[in-house]
C-alpha cells in the first residue's frame, strides 16, 4: 500500500472542511495584519465580514484570539500548542542547550530548525555576543532553498522528496543571491552533500551570511539543520567546525536520551 506524502496530502481537498480553512485564514490574517478589526480581517482574506465575526467568536470562546478596543489579536494558548510541540517532537532541552552553547561560543546568531510540510521551522534562535538582526524568529516557516539549515536539509532529503517540495512551493527569491534555478539547485545540493556543510552567502538576507549542517540521525532520517548567522564574511573556519562538532553532539543527544 503507497503512501501519500504530506505535500501530496495537502493538495487533496475532497475530505477537507472548508470552516477549517476559514479559521485558519483568519489566524493568518491576525499574524500579518496591524489594525486587526473585522472590516480590515473581511478585507485581507476577502470573507464576509459576518464570517468572520462568527469565527473570531468561537476562537473567542476556544481562548485562542484576544479582544479590546483596538480588534483582536491571536491568545497566548497558541504558545502553549507550540511549546509542547517543540518539547514533545523535537527533544527541545537536549537542542536548546547546544545551540545556546554555539551561540556563546561564537557570538553569532544560531538558529535550530525542522522540516514541517516541505518547509523550515524555526525552533530555537540564539543571540550571541555579536549577534545581528535577520528575518527568523522561533515558529517561523522559511523556504528550504532559502537559508543554510534548509538547504542543509534539503540535501539529505529523498530525490523524489525534494522534487516534490520544489514543484509545490517552487524557488522564490528573497534577495538577488537567491537560488531560482532548478538545476543550479541541483548542483548546490551535491555540493553541500560532498562538504558537509550549506553556504547561505546572502541569499535570505541581504548582508547576512551563514554557514548551516544537518543532523541526520542513524536510521538516516534528517532531524534538522543547525546553522551560524553573522555579518557578511564573518563566518570564519574555526566556527565551522564548532557547528558540526555541535550537530553531531545533537544527534547523538537525540538517539540516546
């Protein structure tokens, strides 16, 4: 019996519910929007504005959306959902620990993420002593081709898996050093294979470079991708070593705790 993948899963919508879809577009329009009153929620997702009163009230009633004077906004139980997600799935102690680690050591920014649905989810950000801004945040979804961790990722996926996330999502840029191009994706991820490593050379942040590894478990699954984020040309070959040491610190914490 085959198996669909969850890419394959999310493009069958015969045995979906429509008011599943609703709410979660209003979730989403809560997350991008600042004035986040009915009128403007109708507007942003193109519902009747009776629609998503109605939902809003029942996310009201569930405890997952606020409300005051100025509209609604997402509730704290939806921290609650993702903090047991990241506890329960992905071993956060024996992750947070080592990246926190990396971060002080090379005073850069670490980031820890998983593969969720063909995309990158951010699970740990840690701010080192030298530290910049970037994009990420923790929970936040970033296209694999995007960024080192995702490409670190990404290179250790099944063929058929990867072919499968670029169809679905296709290669959109976030900057001009962006890879758009299928084949030079291609080559890009037989390199990272070879050297162990991903090169992010401003490529999801302009001015921002970082180097990402994956952790890849013995039974030879991807667990995730780990990756060291600094001002362009800072990240030095000391570092590099730092990080893998780390992953590989990571995998064998997640295979015997």
């Amino acid at each position: 019996m085959e198996h669909s993948t969850p890419l394959e899963q999310k493009r069958t919508t015969s045995h979906t519910i429509k008011s599943v879809h609703t709410a979660f577009r209003i979730v989403e329009s809560l997350k991008r929007l600042e004035d986040t009153s009915i009128t403007n929620i109708a507007a942003d997702t193109g519902l009747a504005k009776s629609t998503v009163h109605k939902h809003l009230a029942t996310l009201l009633e569930e405890d997952c959306v606020t409300k005051d004077e100025d509209g609604y906004s997402l509730g704290a139980r939806f921290l609650d959902l993702g903090g047991f997600v990241r506890s329960e799935r992905y071993g956060s102690e024996v992750v947070k620990d080592k990246v926190k680690l990396l971060a002080e050591q090379t005073g850069q920014v670490v980031h820890f993420a998983v593969e969720e649905h063909g995309r990158a989810v951010v699970l740990y950000r840690e701010k080192g002593e030298y530290g910049v801004p970037s994009r990420s945040r923790v929970g936040k979804r970033m296209y694999l081709h995007q960024t080192s961790y995702g490409k670190a990722i990404l290179a250790h996926l099944p063929d058929d898996r990867i072919e499968g996330i670029v169809d679905h999502y296709g290669l959109p840029s976030a900057t001009a050093n962006t890879i758009t191009d299928p084949d030079a994706l291609s080559e890009e991820l037989a390199q990272i294979r070879e050297r162990g490593y991903a090169i992010n050379d401003e490529e999801s942040t302009v001015g921002l470079r970082a180097v990402g590894a994956p952790v890849i478990l013995d039974n030879g699954r991807v667990f995730g991708g780990c990756s060291i984020a600094g001002p362009e040309n800072e990240i030095e070959e000391d570092q590099i070593d730092g990080l893998l040491s780390t992953v590989n610190q990571i995998k064998l914490a997640v295979t015997y705790s």
